[in-house]
C-alpha cells in the first residue's frame, strides 16, 4: 500500500479523498492535514511515500510549502490538487519541484492515473495541458518578486518581517550585523521596497511566514 498525505483545508475534500482512495488495494491514506505548517511536521513524521497538497492554505501558500518540502525531503513526490486552472499555476508548480498537477474536479480515474505516475518516479499533466505545453500555448506564470531572493535572504526576510531586530537576527544565523544589514538593502532593492513595514505586507499577502 502507497502511503499518502493530503494537505487541503477542507474537511469535505479530504473525506472525499478518503472515502474514494480507500476502495482502491494500492493506496492508504496515513496522515491529513489542514495547514501548511501541519503537512510540513507530518512529512518529518506520517512516512508517507506521496503528497496531495492543495495550493489555497491558510497559513501558507501551497507552493512555498512545496518548496519547503523539497529541502528536507527532495525525493518525495508531491502532487499538486487544487481549484486553479492548470494555464495559472501548472507550470509554477511543476518549477518548483511539483512532481504533477491536477484539477480538483478531474475524474477519479484520472487522480489515480496521477498518483500511479508521480509514485513510479514521472512527472504528471492532464492530457488537455500536456498537448497544450507541446502547442506552446501555456502561460509560464507570472515570477514572484520573492523567488529572485536566495535562501538566506529568505530567512532573513522572514525574520525582518516579524519584527526581530538586526541584532537578534545576526545571532540567530551566526553573521553579523553588518552583513544582515547587506542582506536586508539587497532583500529591499529586489522587492523594489523601501522599509520594513513592507516587507511585512509583503510576507503576510503571499503567506510566506
């Protein structure tokens, strides 16, 4: 048996997934969860060997939790389940390490023939999106100002976003002062922003902390 984690925040999505994913002898349901914080401890703990994970989280976007599982576990696949059009977000997310996409509202048949893709190590499109890649006719979606950040400008930006102080800041990642300072005027210049206060806004709207 395949061992998944569902990440959605729907209560009714996930017992849909249940229900349907339990009359089938290959896939068993091991861990649900309904935040993104949620799904990033039970990848660490569920053992679970695929990820359904919705883009449409409360407390973080689906496609920085995407991120954050590839950094501790790289291999794992993670198959993105959402209401978006596929023209929005496919590309996106199979550029962030997304081993697939799939509609919310595609056939049971199609979802299983995702998941068997993913979990044999290929990556998953709709047929409608894969003539259209072939086509060229699919949006590359729009970059984020965020994603031109490097990892420890990343931290950095979330910490400055939650108000810890240069100083502390310098503590926590071993550096100092003067080299956060530098971060932060590079974190300011390439998301075109002038104070702190703004990178606030900045992380709260894109659900990045």
């Amino acid at each position: 048996m395949v061992k998944i984690l569902i990440a959605d925040d729907h209560a009714v999505v996930r017992g849909g997934l249940r229900q349907f994913l339990a009359s089938t002898e290959d896939f068993d349901i091991v861990a649900e969860a309904a935040t993104g914080q949620e799904a990033l401890d039970m990848v660490r703990s569920s053992g679970c060997e695929v990820v359904l994970l919705d883009i449409t989280l409360p407390d973080l976007n689906g496609l920085e939790v995407l991120k954050r599982i590839k950094q501790v576990k790289p291999t794992l696949p993670v198959l993105i389940f959402s209401m978006f059009s596929e023209d929005e977000f496919a590309l996106p997310a199979l550029n962030a390490g997304a081993s697939g996409y799939l509609n919310k509202d595609s056939p049971p048949n199609q979802i299983l023939a995702a998941l068997r893709t993913v979990i044999g190590g290929a990556r998953y499109v709709s047929p409608t999106l894969a003539e259209r890649l072939l086509a060229g006719t699919v949006n590359a979606g729009k970059r984020l100002p965020h994603e031109a950040l490097s990892q420890r400008e990343m931290a950095v930006l979330l910490l400055l976003s939650k108000g810890v102080p240069l100083t502390q800041i310098a503590d926590q990642l071993h550096l100092s002062v003067k080299t956060i300072s530098t971060y932060r005027a590079r974190i300011l210049e390439k998301l075109d922003m002038h104070s702190n206060a703004e990178i606030t806004r900045y992380v709260l709207q894109h659900k990045l902390g």
